[in-house]
C-alpha cells in the first residue's frame, strides 16, 4: 500500500469527483483508500484518501466499514 505521502500525491483539487489525477481510472469516488500510515493520535487507525473531494482522514482499521477500496504501489529498483 502507498503511504499517506504517496496516496496524497495523486489528489488533484483542480478537478472534482473525482479529484486525482486522470492517469489513474476507475476511481471509487464513494470510499476513502487505505494508505500504509497509521494513526498516531487514535491506535487501530490509519490515513485514508476520499478521492470524491481529495481530503484525508483518519480511518478504524477493525470495523465493519474499514473494508475499503486500496490503491497499489511498486517498490523502487
């Protein structure tokens, strides 16, 4: 999974649902992704991405709404 760094760098505010750049399709406007980083403030979380509007927060990771949509990363050479 991307880190919230990664997943955030692919929000575009200039455009709207969604709101990431349209090199990436197929978007679930309606879900917040998942990223790699969890929540500091709030143990059982992590950062999450809504791409309807770009904005982030912080997700429960063990509830019946934490099964949401990922957006997969590859590794550097």
């Amino acid at each position: 999974l991307p880190n919230i760094k990664e997943l955030f760098s692919i929000v575009d505010r200039d455009r709207g649902d969604p709101a990431i750049d349209p090199t990436f399709q197929n978007t679930a406007t309606g879900y917040h992704y998942w990223s790699s980083t969890d929540g500091v403030s709030a143990a059982g979380t992590a950062w999450a991405v809504r791409f309807f509007y770009g904005r982030d927060a912080m997700r429960a990771k063990g509830n019946s709404q934490s099964f949401l949509p990922v957006r997969c990363v590859r590794g550097g050479r």
